[in-house]
C-alpha cells in the first residue's frame, strides 16, 4: 500500500506567494503517512510548472520534512513549484503533492508579484511594473497597484503599457505571445482572437486575426493606452515541438489578466470576470460562506488538497464557444480536454465538502469561486457550450456553485435563464448553453407510435427513461439506445460529471440546476454494474475517487 499524500508549503514555515532571493528554493511538507507507520523517503523537485522538474530533478530529502537548494538561478517575475512524493520501506511511491508556486519579485518594491497564496489580495501601491505567471507588464509612470484575493493584478487606470514581455512577434511565420482586451464570444463566433497565429492547429485557417492582438507595436513610442474597465489578457506561446507531448492540443503555454480599475477594489475584492466590459466588483472573499459547505469524511483515495488547489490558481480561459475552445486552454492553466478540467473541477468540488477546516479550504475555494464568476461573465458575454462528445462539460456547475457559497441569486438562477428544456429537430438550436443539458433528456412518444422522432430504437418500453444522447439538442439523429454504439457514453461524459453532480445534490443545487433529466441519467449510469472487458473502474470516475465518495454518499444525499 503506498503512502497517503499531504500538503506541500513554500518556504520553511508559513506558506509564502513571493520572495525576493534570486538563488533559493526552499520547501516543507506535511501529512504524509504509510500504514506501516514510517515514511522511508521524501523525494522533492523543482519546476517552473506545477510538477515539473525544470529547475531540478527529483532528489531524495531522506526522512526530513523540508527541504533546501541554494545553488540555484532563478528569474526575476517566474513562479516556481516545489513537487513531493513520498516511499515507504518497500518503495511504494505516494502521489505527488505540489505547492501553490511562489513568485520571485525584485526587492526594490518596483515590480509586482503573483497571488496565490493563502493571504488574500494585498493593499494598494505603487509599482512601475507587473509580473505574474511569467508576463511583464511594464507602464509609462509608476502605478497605483495591488492584488484581488485569488492573486491576480489590478492597476488603476487609464494606464499607458511601453512593453510586454515576452513580446508578440513573428517567428517563422508564426505570431506569437498575444494579447487580447475585455474579450467576448462575440469576438469569435468563427474562432477569432489576436493570442497566436497557429492556435487551433490543424484548422487555424483565418482565425488569428491581427487587429484583435493589442499587443503588437506595443513601445514607448507607441505605448498601449488602456481606459479603465478594461481587462488585458496577455499569453505566452508554447514553442514546443507538439502540445500533445503535455496532454493538450492548445498553443498557448500559459495566460495571465491585468484588470484596469476606475478606483481602488477592496483588498479581499474577486476579480471581475476578464470577459466584456463590466468591471465592476461584484463580490468580495468576506462574502464567502463556508457554511454552505458540508465537512464529510472523504472516502480512501483523496488527492491532496495542495496538488489539487494549484490546477486552479492560473487563469481557466475560456471565452470561446463550442467545442474548438479546448485548444484556447493554456497547458499550465488548465486540462484542454472537457471530460478532464470538468473532473478536475468535480473533485476540487467534493473536497471542499469534506472535513477540512475553513483555513485548509480558504485558496480552493476562492480559486474556484473566481473561475465560476469568469464562467458566469463567459455566459453573459455570448458563450455556449453545447453537448459535442466530451467538450461541452463543465460550465454550469462553477456559476452554480460560485453563486451558492457568495449568495448571487443571479448566478444560483443560470438554470432557470438559461433553461435545458427539451428540443428536438424543430426546436432552437443552442436553446441551452451547457453540455451536459444538451446531452441528457427523457425518452419520450413524440408522435403516433413514434418516439424520440424515429431516432435511437427506441419504443414504447422506453418512454420515461432518463437517457444520453452525443449531441441531443441538435443530433437526435445520433441518438442511439443500445448502450455500446457512442463510446462517448462511457468515456467522456457521465465519468467526469461524478462529482459536481454529487456535490449539487450535497449542496441542495438540484432545483437550482433545473434539468431533472440531468441527475436521473447519472443515477442511472452509475447504477450499471462493472463488468469486464465492457467497463474498467474510471467509467465509474474519470477520477475514482469521486466514485468511491458516490458510493459512500450518494444515499444520503
């Protein structure tokens, strides 16, 4: 049995967001533990991304708890992530734990740092520049600056931006490193955007648009002038051979927002959604309601609530509509795929139900609350995401809980603006804007002796049944009752629903949600029996552990 994972911190005691040494990386760890009692090993590394080893390799740390490397070199305006795993006596690795990042700033007080960390947003100040996540943004002027409570920058404005760094430029016929102000779907009904000239590859076809990339000529001659209410998102390419080689089909590598205020937000302010113009706060972190959180025993099995909290600390972008918006999402902000950052998000969801105190749950929560505002920002600026195999998932879950834990009735009410309903060839397309509403439905007699129109054999046994279809809303055609034609059945969907379905029904947001066909299908299939060689355990849970907490919960709730 291999050990349990625990929680890693950066520096050597109290978690820190940002540090000032050029040379020094230092770590501790805690929670670790092996039913034999004895961890053997630590083994730690070092990269410039959640789990990676870029700066350096795993290297053993002996049955110490911390850990230090003095030799390094390291960049000003990088955030760097220390990675754990621990071995028992018989070299059974545990899963690897990894910190929230910290930021190496200039200790001059003239460039800002990166958020993150447990403390919440900083106070105002003035700074002549801003790095997060590897971007610079350098003013004309110092600056009247500070950070919202997930970490991310504000600036008051107007602001005059001299450069960006790295800078947009053409390499080998190829624009990289774009940047993109308050953007809406509106601006890419067919896939525009200014990010890079190569995104969506293979069909990049006209897509990059250079008008849309405000970061192009950007100088101190010809400075870029933002008004405030202004949201500036600047990524940086990935100039790797394949994204495919890290799990994703995007051309970006990561993304970072610079939100431009008409006045000061308050220290423990959200960022406004980075989508359409309203910048306005809506909701700050004290609003935060951890009593709307049950506190369960998690099942066996449980990542870390370290590793898990940092897959959202970075920007999820997802402005784009339909299914092609997998290859806008930055490989070290979050999975591309829909089944996966839909998973990712479920079992960060179950997490926060379970029995961690207020303080342990404190950055999942407010990371998780951010991406559900930007989703519900998404959604108010034009974005849909129908049911397409594994794309569509994941989208209404985090407005619904974002709005439940700050008390946004506008929020708890997408279900109800944006209903589900039930359509079919003659009804509009696109009526829900959520995947997993356009995928579930009943069965039901749609004519004489006809049902669900003719498509999928289905007949009058049928009627009443909660059912899955590819693409439902649009598709019925493709439709089909024998459980084995759509591999997407098993593989995509209903597996990485598990935990937010599981968490509506702990958080009482099943009316809320408002598409009973929803909940009924996912009882059903998680009701099927495994049995080999038709099923392996993840068509259960894309994360098993989110099925283990299903069958632990699900009656109870």
């Amino acid at each position: 049995i291999p050990p349990q994972a625990g929680t890693v911190s950066d520096g050597l005691s109290d978690d820190i967001a940002t540090q000032t040494s050029t040379t020094t990386i230092a770590a501790n760890w805690s929670g670790f533990s092996d039913d034999s009692g004895t961890i053997a090993n630590y083994m730690w590394a070092i990269g410039t991304t959640a789990g990676g080893t870029e700066v350096q390799a795993w290297t053993s740390a002996g049955t110490a708890t911390n850990a230090t490397n003095s030799s390094l070199t390291l960049v000003v305006g990088t955030a760097y992530f220390v990675a754990v795993r621990a071995y028992d006596a018989a070299n059974n690795a545990s899963t690897v734990s990894i910190s929230n990042g910290v930021q190496v700033t200039s200790s001059g007080g003239g460039s800002g740092g990166s958020g993150g960390g447990s403390g919440g947003g900083s106070a105002p100040t003035l700074a002549s520049s801003i790095t997060q996540w590897g971007v610079t943004w350098q003013f004309d002027q110092a600056k009247t600056v500070g950070q919202f409570c997930n970490g991310d920058w504000w600036v008051l404005g107007p602001v005059n931006i001299v450069s960006i760094s790295p800078p947009t430029q053409n390499v080998a016929g190829r624009q990289i490193n774009g940047s993109m102000v308050n953007p809406t779907s509106a601006h890419i009904p067919n896939g525009y955007h200014g990010y890079d000239s190569l995104l969506f590859h293979p069909y990049e076809a006209d897509r990059y648009q250079a008008a849309l990339n405000v970061a192009i000529g950007v100088s101190a001659n010809s400075p870029l002038v933002l008004p405030t209410h202004t949201s500036l998102i600047s990524c940086i390419s990935y100039m790797g051979v394949s994204p495919a080689a890290n799990g994703s089909m995007s051309q970006l590598s990561t993304a970072a927002v610079l939100t431009v205020m008409a006045s000061e937000p308050p220290t423990d302010a959200f960022r406004p959604p980075y989508s359409g113009t309203d910048k306005s706060v809506r909701h700050r972190e004290s609003e935060l309601d951890y009593t709307t959180l049950a506190n369960l025993t998690p099942a066996p099995g449980m990542p870390s609530l370290a590793t898990i909290a940092a897959g959202y600390q970075r920007v999820w972008l997802d402005h784009m509509s339909g299914w092609a918006s997998r290859f806008m999402h930055p490989i070290d902000n979050m999975p591309d795929y829909g089944r996966d950052f839909t998973s990712l998000f479920g079992t960060g969801c179950l997490m926060l139900n379970c029995n961690f105190t207020n303080e342990q749950k404190r950055d999942l929560l407010v990371r998780m609350a951010q991406i559900g505002q930007d989703y519900w920002g998404n959604v108010q600026n034009g974005g849909f995401w129908e049911g397409v195999g594994g794309q569509g998932s994941g989208r209404k879950f985090p407005i619904l809980l974002a709005g439940a834990v700050l008390h946004d009735a506008t929020m708890v009410g997408i279900g109800t603006t944006h209903p589900s309903g039930y359509y079919g060839p003659s009804s509009p397309n696109n009526a829900s804007r959520f995947g997993e509403d356009c995928q579930t439905f009943y069965v039901q007699q749609t004519s004489a002796g006809v049902y669900n129109w003719g498509h999928g054999g289905y007949n009058a046994s049928y009627v009443g049944l909660p059912e899955w279809g590819n693409n439902h809303t649009t598709y019925p055609s493709n439709d089909n009752a024998d459980w084995y034609v759509d591999s997407y059945r098993r593989c995509c969907t209903v597996n990485a629903w598990v935990g937010q379905t599981l968490t509506a029904r702990i958080m009482n947001l099943r009316t809320a949600w408002n598409h009973p066909a929803y909940f009924d299908y996912v009882d059903r299939y998680m009701a099927v029996p495994l049995n080999p060689p038709n099923f392996e355990a993840w068509h259960r849970g894309w994360e098993p552990w989110q099925a283990a907490m299903w069958d632990l919960y699900r009656t109870n709730f």
